[in-house]
C-alpha cells in the first residue's frame, strides 16, 4: 500500500534516526471511519494516517498506531534514587535513570518541559538496547534502572523490553509515572516494575482537565490497582502550586482518600513548584505551605509525608510513626543518620521501639550520597 505525504514524513523523520525506532504496538483498534485508536491512555487518540497522538512518540503509519522512538532516549544518567522521589526504596543506592520524549498529558506547569514536550528528534540523539542498558546498569552497580523524565508508559514497549532484561541481571525497575494509562495496558507496564513514584496532580476533577488536559479518576483508578492488584511499591508526589492546588480542604480530601483507599504505609511527597513552561506568572511555593501540607496529611493518618524540591532536612528525613525517632536522616539527597534494623522476618523497623517501617529496606543503606554522573551508552 502506498503512504501518503504524512506517513513518509513521519518515516522520513524517524529516518534521522534509525528505521529500528519503529515498532507495532498492540493496543489500538480500527474505527469505522478508518481512523485508529490508540488505546494505550485515556486520551483514546484517533488517528488519521500519518497523524501522532499528543504524545507524539504514537502515530499512524500505514493504518496502524506504532511507537517511532523505540530504542532512543533523550541522555542516560545515575541518579540518587531519592532524587525520583523515592525515599523508602532502597535507600541511598543508585539508580540509572532515562527517558525519551513527548508526554500524554499537557501539564501547563511542566517541570521537564522542555523533554516532555519535545517534538524534535534531536532529543532523542542518544540509542541504547535493552540489554546495553541492563548490563550498563549492572556494570555501574546501579540497583535499579528508572523510567523518568517523561512518562514511561507511552513508551511501553521499550520500557517493558528494558525492564524484562534488567530483571535477567537482578536489577529493579522503577517507574516515575502520572498514572494515566488504561486498564489491559497498566496491568502489563506494572508486571515489570518494582517501585513507582506516581504524581498525584491535584484532587480536584477541574485542576486536571484545565492544567493537564486530563482526568483524575484514571489516575485514582491506576492508584487502587496498584495498592490492591500488585505488590509494586509505590510512592505519590504531588506539586504545590499556590493559588491552584494548594488549598488546605484540598489536601484534607486527598490526604483522607489516600489513607482510606491506599492506606496509611504509602509515603507523600509535597514538592515546590518553580515558574515555568505556561505558568511563569505564579510565584514559587513558600516552604511553609509544603510543611503545612505535610502536618495535613500527618493529621489525616499518613505515617510518612515529605516536603521536596526545598531544603528542609526534616521535612526529608524520615520519623518512626510510633515513637517518633529520626529514622532516616536526609540533607538533600545525602544521608545522615539511620536507625532501622531488619527483624527476623526481614523487615525494617525501629531500633528504639521495634515499630515497623513500610518500603523496601536492606540492613545498610547506600553510599551514593547526591552524585549526579551523566553516561553515554
């Protein structure tokens, strides 16, 4: 069948690259009309030949959605992994970070701008095999390999071909994620991860469709499914932007959602918001409404909540909810003091009162400390 102008652009395009980006995928479906939906997230994009979705990585080529950028990243990097954030996984150990481009949500206040909405295939200059980036990961002992700096799951195929190849080596697979992804496609993704950081927005249906371009409740529904369906840790970050999600009856109601339907064990992080991308006419968020959002979500019944992208070594560090010892002391991303021990069954608890603390811990933590080490694959 011959391609019309669009598709030979989009192929001409990803010839800069490599014709190997190009691969099918499996969810969409053939509309009456001719178009094909996407059905990888909830925006269900209906594509005309030669069309990308939102995302920009998905498009129709000879009536078929397929990923363009498979096996290109936009730069690989070693990251601390409490730099996702994650601060009850593996503590202090290091972590091989990399992402692509494009993203399926249209977050007016994107932090990573200037990758996750990238259209330019010079972004993606850097290619890596999932078996090089396994084995890099275990030859720099990284512990874990993170999907991050754009959303993951809109490359699916990739991050899920890494992830089965990092697991061959023992290395773990963390997700850094908004969660907007359907049902059939979720349940795959997340089979190969172990840890996720998943933002929670807002908690408000409005703040969503008008600063996202999304919605909430498949963000909520991706949340149950991993709290009920999996055994992925998981953590939430949720960016504090004054004026827009920053309300104290907000983040009551979400804080009381989060411990009623995912339970008091999941950690919180309440992040700065800096002007950026389309939202440069908001100030950036005092520390005290984070530290206040914390005290909220303590109130609520969340046994460990988190201020981020500030300097506040308590609103870092991590406490016993029983009797409240410093646990884990943080300065940034470097760790202070550490005051769990694992339990005949392998648990991490207190060492003053024997409490339990919920993550994934070993006796020790890491010593990577706040290095950030570029790598070129």
């Amino acid at each position: 069948m011959a391609m019309n102008k669009n598709e030979q652009q989009i192929l001409a395009e990803t010839d800069e690259l490599d014709q190997s980006s190009i691969v099918p995928t499996r969810y969409w479906h053939t509309l009456d009309d001719g178009r094909a939906q996407c059905d990888l997230c909830p925006r269900f994009c209906k594509l005309k030949p030669g069309q990308r979705g939102l995302c920009f990585v998905r498009a129709n080529v000879d009536g078929k959605i397929v990923l363009t950028t498979y096996g290109r990243s936009s730069g690989f990097c070693i990251d601390p992994i409490e730099k996702k954030p994650l601060n009850h996984f593996l503590p202090g150990t290091p972590v091989l970070s990399f992402g692509t481009a494009g993203c399926n949500l249209a977050c007016k206040f994107c932090q990573n701008w200037d990758i996750s909405k990238s259209r330019e295939f010079d972004t993606l200059a850097a290619a890596a095999t999932a078996e090089t980036i396994a084995r890099t990961a275990a030859q720099t002992n990284c512990r874990s390999v993170a999907y991050t700096y754009n959303d993951p799951v809109i490359f699916h195929e990739y991050a899920i071909d890494v992830a089965a190849a990092c697991h061959e080596k023992n290395i773990k697979n963390v997700a850094v994620t908004a969660g907007y992804i359907c049902a059939q496609p979720r349940r795959e993704f997340f089979a190969q991860m172990d840890a996720a950081n998943v933002d929670l927005k807002a908690f408000n249906e409005d703040f969503y469709y008008h600063l996202t371009g999304g919605h909430l409740q498949p963000v909520l529904d991706t949340l149950r499914y991993l709290k009920h369906e999996t055994s992925v840790w998981f953590e939430l970050t949720t960016l504090i932007i004054p004026g827009k999600n920053d309300s104290a009856d907000e983040i009551t109601a979400m804080t009381q959602w989060v411990v009623k339907e995912l339970g008091p064990d999941v950690p919180m992080h309440f992040t700065a918001f800096h002007p950026d991308y389309k939202m440069r006419d908001i100030p950036p968020t005092p520390s005290a409404t984070l530290t206040l959002a914390c005290k909220i979500a303590l109130d609520n019944g969340v046994r460990y909540a988190y201020t981020g992208n500030v300097h506040d070594r308590s609103g870092e560090s991590t406490y016993c909810h029983q009797c409240g010892q410093r646990l884990i002391g943080r300065d940034w991303y470097e760790l202070s003091e550490w005051h769990l021990v694992l339990n005949e069954q392998g648990k991490a608890v207190c060492d003053q009162c024997g409490t339990a603390c919920a993550g994934v811990f070993e006796a020790l933590p890491g010593q990577w400390g706040d290095k950030r080490q570029p790598l070129v694959l």
